[in-house]
C-alpha cells in the first residue's frame, strides 16, 4: 500500500511547495505573459503592436497561455502560470519514479530522485516564477520515458513539442535520433520515417509560421544575447563547473572547498551509472549523455549563464547520481556474510544520502523572504527587481499611452507588462535594430555584464528611459547629448547590483 501511496505523496508534495509560497515571477516571464496577452487582444503574436518580432524562445509556452486564458477568461498570467507549472511538475515527478527505476532498476532510486525534485529549489524557483521551465523539464522526461520503454512514436511528438517550447531541447532530442536511426537500421535497414513524419508533423506547422510571419523560425533574441553581453572568456564555464559540483546545494553544509572535488566525484559516479546501465538497456545513452553535452555546449558557446539555464540538467543528472551512489553503497556492503544484513545497511546509507540531500536542498529554503509574499519560498526565488520594475510599470501607466508612448529599457518584462507601453528594447530582445549598436568598449561596462549604447538611445529617440544606475554608469549617463536632450523625471531608490538607483528620465 505504502508502495502505491508513494508516487502520489510526492506529486502532491510537488505541487504544494510551489502552491505556497504563490507567484514570484521573474522578468523574462513578463515577456512571455505580454505575448500572450496581445494574442488575446487581437494584436497578434507580437510584443509591441505592428512589429512581427519573436523575442520569445517559448512559442509552445506563450501559446498555451494565450490558449487557458482564453479559455478561461482568467488572465492573471502568474497565477496560471504558477498552477500550470505545479501540475507539470507533479506528472514530472511521477515520471522521474518511473524513468529512474528504467535506468538504475531500483525502485528507489527513481523514488528519490522524484522526492528531491519536488523540493528543489533549482524547480520550484522557475515553476514560480512564472517560467516554461516546468513544463520543458515535463516534455524532456516524458520523451525519455517514451523513449526507455520502447514507445517511439510517442516519443516523436514529444521531441517535436519539447523543441517548441525551448529550441535547446535538441540537446536530448539529436542523440535520441541517432540513436533510433542506427538501432532501426542495424535491425532491418530502414530508417524511422513513421516516426519523423509525427516529429515534423508538429513540429513543421509552427516553422512554416514563423518563417511566414516573422521571417525567421529562430528566436531574435539568440542573436541579441551575443552581441549584447560581455563576457569574460570561460566564465559560462565556470558558473556550469560551480552549478555541477553542488546540484543538491550541498555547498551550504560542506563549504565552497567541495565545489573542488564535487564535479569529479558526481562524473565519476554518472559514468559508473552509465556503464551499469547501458548493461541493462543500452537505450539509455542518450540520457546518460545529455547532462554532459549540455554542459559542453553552454561552455563552448559562452552565453550569460541565467539562472534558468541551470535545471534541464538535473532531472537526469539526479538520477544517475543517486545510481551510482547505490551502486557504490552496495558493494562497499555486499562484503558482510549475511545477504539480510548486508541490504538492511546499504538500505541505512542509501537513506542518510538522501536525507542529507533532502536537508540541503530545504537549506536554501526559507520561511521569512526579504522581500515579496511572506510565505515559505526557496532564497533563490529572487524577484527584487522585477518588484521595483511592477512599481514603475505602474506609475508609467498612469503617464502613457498604451502601444504608442516609447519606454526604452534594458529589462523589458515587468516594466512592459505592466506598463503597456512601446518597449525600445535596448538589449535587442524583442527590438533587432538595438543590435547594430553592440559591442561597446568594455570602458563602458560598470562591473555587469551589460551597459546601455548611448548612440542608441540619441537615434531613437525614445520618450522614456528606464535604466539602472549601474548600466548606464560609464555610457548613457556621461554622455553629454543624452543629459541635454533628457531631464531626470524620478529617481527610484535601490541598491540592486550595486546600482545608485533605477533612474527614468523623459525627453524634453
């Protein structure tokens, strides 16, 4: 009974710790939200009104937005949000029982993994925060769970829905083809063409689209992101050895000295994982290999690693963590002459693994935030700023016109949800001819990684700027034709990135 109880104790244990602590929504999820709602006001799939630009990575995501609000005529977007993440999560972990039995063939280690990913920060911040994130980590382990027990139609429409919802699902989506290639042809000689015509059948429409209606199938905001930034080289690098040598924020009780030894120690016990595995099912390689492409990839490329990059890993990363930790615990007690013994102690150390990992996780928890609800939410849920740009989205509100009054910013979405203006996206998101005025000198920079072009704002002459103090440091704010041409209209006070302020200025 207990055994049956389980998976359904951790779904709603999943669906509850991102139930309270209630919306907390990141930036970038305003984004989304103003494409939904524009959908629904008849605007078209845009941000700004008349301009076919897709600013957004998440179609699949901004669509089912658009599509239950409609539906539902509820429109508060954080709180669909929300709900729609926490129920993708509950199936998630349910699937996790499932695809960690598959890989480890102990019902243990997919129970744990579920069980930890229901309380994991790394989850629950983007599930609140009003990110696809849940519902892309839902797709990913739902095509690895069609893959695992042989179902690869099924997994087909999956990879097609996954790629629509973020475009770096093809990390798992290109060795899960290959992989079903070579497999059909070494057994018959044929190539999977049922299988391709479900993963093009959806995912097809949707490039025809795009292509037609934006003129490109590849989000403007992969290009924006390039020339935008400035980044040090290797530090992508950096910030994906730190984030896998701590995947259960085990740092908070063994120090940072364990990010030295923890991402050798947890590769030496995926690829321990790996090769058991493979034995057992040699379908499982693509999966053993994702988080380690991932990896890969996001170094080579050098991105602004956000914090929503960090997750697709886990899942698996998880699974085959906790596998060859098994796996270790096992025969470090097989010695002991009686079977009895020997799986009641590695059954112990198995569940002081998982009860430290369990305490970590919860450490990064807390029941006091600093700022927002006051409700039980994990620290990294932190959504500061998007606060101060809702309070001045909504006092701009008041002093703009809607779709016509231009608002130049760095942070676009809380600002332009909630003010509703034109949005001059300084970083080139949602705004392509801002990228033709990047990169600055790098005396430009003030310690982060991005600053406002000054040209920019001259040549486009927006009606507003909304900047932090700190990106316009060393550019926008010493410049002289920029001071002449715009007063100070408020001074918004916060010390957020060390910044004097967030400053909105208007044109004379």
């Amino acid at each position: 009974m207990l055994a049956r109880l389980a998976p359904i104790g951790i779904a709603f244990l999943a669906f509850a710790a991102r139930l309270i602590p209630t919306p907390r929504t990141i930036d970038d999820a305003y984004i989304t939200f103003r494409y939904a709602r524009n959908i629904l006001d008849g605007l078209g799939f845009v941000y700004n009104a008349g301009e076919r630009v897709l600013g957004t990575t998440t179609p699949l995501y901004t669509l089912l937005m658009a599509t239950l609000a409609g539906l539902t005529g509820w429109r508060d977007f954080p709180w669909l949000a929300l709900i729609v993440n926490a129920l993708a999560d509950s199936v998630t972990c349910i699937l996790l029982i499932r695809v960690g039995q598959k890989i480890s063939g102990r019902r243990a280690v997919g129970l744990a993994a579920a069980a930890l990913w229901a309380i994991a920060p790394m989850s629950v911040s983007f599930a609140i925060g009003g990110m696809e994130t849940s519902v892309f980590i839902l797709l990913l382990v739902l095509t690895a769970d069609f893959y695992l027990y042989e179902r690869p139609r099924a997994a087909a429409i999956t990879a097609g829905l996954l790629l629509l919802t973020r475009p770096d699902g093809i990390l798992l989506v290109a060795p899960l083809i290959f992989d079903l290639v070579i497999k059909r042809w070494r057994k018959d000689k044929k190539l999977p063409l049922t299988e391709a015509s479900y993963f093009l059948l959806v995912t097809l429409p949707w490039a025809i689209f795009a292509w037609a209606y934006f003129g490109s199938p590849i989000p403007n905001s992969v290009a924006a992101k390039s020339v935008a930034y400035r980044l040090d080289d290797g530090s992508a690098l950096i910030r994906l050895l730190q984030h896998y040598s701590t995947p259960f924020f085990e740092n908070v009780v063994l120090g940072t000295g364990w990010q030295l030894a923890g991402v050798f120690i947890y590769l030496f016990l995926c690829l321990s994982a790996a090769l058991f595995a493979f034995k057992r099912n040699a379908r499982i390689w693509p999966l053993a290999l994702y988080p380690w492409l991932y990896f890969a990839v996001f170094a080579a490329a050098n991105p602004l690693i956000f914090r929503w990059y960090l997750t697709p890993p886990l899942p698996f990363y998880f699974i085959f963590i906790l596998t060859g930790l098994a796996q270790v615990i096992e025969q470090g007690t097989s010695r002991l002459s009686q079977k009895v013994a020997s799986r009641k102690m590695a059954l112990a150390f198995y569940f002081l693994l998982f009860t430290f990992y369990a305490s970590t996780l919860l450490s990064d928890w807390t029941l006091t935030p600093d700022h927002g609800p006051q409700r039980p939410t994990p620290s990294m849920a932190w959504h500061a700023l998007e606060l101060v740009y809702e309070q001045v989205g909504r006092k701009l509100a008041e002093n703009v016109t809607p779709q016509e009054t231009v608002i130049a910013a760095g942070d676009i979405g809380a600002l332009g949800y909630y003010s509703n203006a034109r949005i001059l996206d300084t970083v080139g998101l949602i705004s392509p001819q801002s990228s033709a005025y990047y990169p600055l000198e790098a005396s430009s920079y003030a310690g982060m990684a991005y600053a406002v072009a000054p040209r920019l704002i001259m040549e486009q002459q927006p009606d507003y700027t909304v900047f932090l103090e700190i990106y316009g440091r060393k550019s926008l704010y010493l410049d002289a034709d920029f001071l002449a041409a715009y007063e100070l209209w408020e001074k918004i006070p916060t010390d957020i990135y060390a910044s004097e302020g967030m400053l909105i200025h208007q044109r004379r």
